[in-house]
C-alpha cells in the first residue's frame, strides 16, 4: 500500500525540507568534529605552541563552534570546554 503525501503551498514535501535541514546539521556537526579534534590535536602536540598562543586557538574554536551552532554555548560548555582546559593543563602544567 503506497501512500502519499500532500504537497505543501510552496510544492516542496514536508520530508524532503526535513531531511534537507537534517543533512544540512549533519554536515556542520562533522565539521565541528573534525575542527575540535585538529585544534586538539595541536594543542597536543605542536612543541613550539605558546600558552598565549593556545588560548587564542581554543577561543577562536569556541567563536566557530557558536558561529556553526547559536544557541549551544551551553552544550559546548558541557563537551568541548572541559577536554580543551584538560589538554592545557595537562600540556602547560596548569592548575
């Protein structure tokens, strides 16, 4: 049985804007994924990284991370904060 779907006023399917909208938010996750785990990896592991130098990179990770997802700051708080200060401490010997 085969069912279908009224259009919308605009002609578009309700399914496809949907699946639009979630591919669309798939594709800006990845890139924060993959920006996250670059920033992490330099803070890591490049030896001639300043601590100035550091901070700044995680702040402008922080700004692209709210640019890619308004309203998040608090899940960004909750995910990337606490790994990106671990990695600081950790590779600057803060406390």
């Amino acid at each position: 049985m085969e069912v279908q779907r009224a259009e919308q006023p605009d002609g578009e399917h309700n399914g496809r804007k949907d699946k639009d909208t979630n591919n669309e938010e798939a594709r800006r996750l990845r890139r924060l994924q993959v920006m996250m785990s670059m920033v992490m990896s330099v803070l890591s592991q490049d030896p001639d990284l300043t601590l100035e130098e550091a901070a700044e990179m995680a702040a402008n990770a922080r700004r692209a991370a709210l640019n890619m997802f308004p309203d998040k700051e608090l899940a960004y708080d909750l995910i990337y904060r606490p790994r990106l200060q671990r990695l600081m401490n950790e590779r600057f010997r803060l406390q």
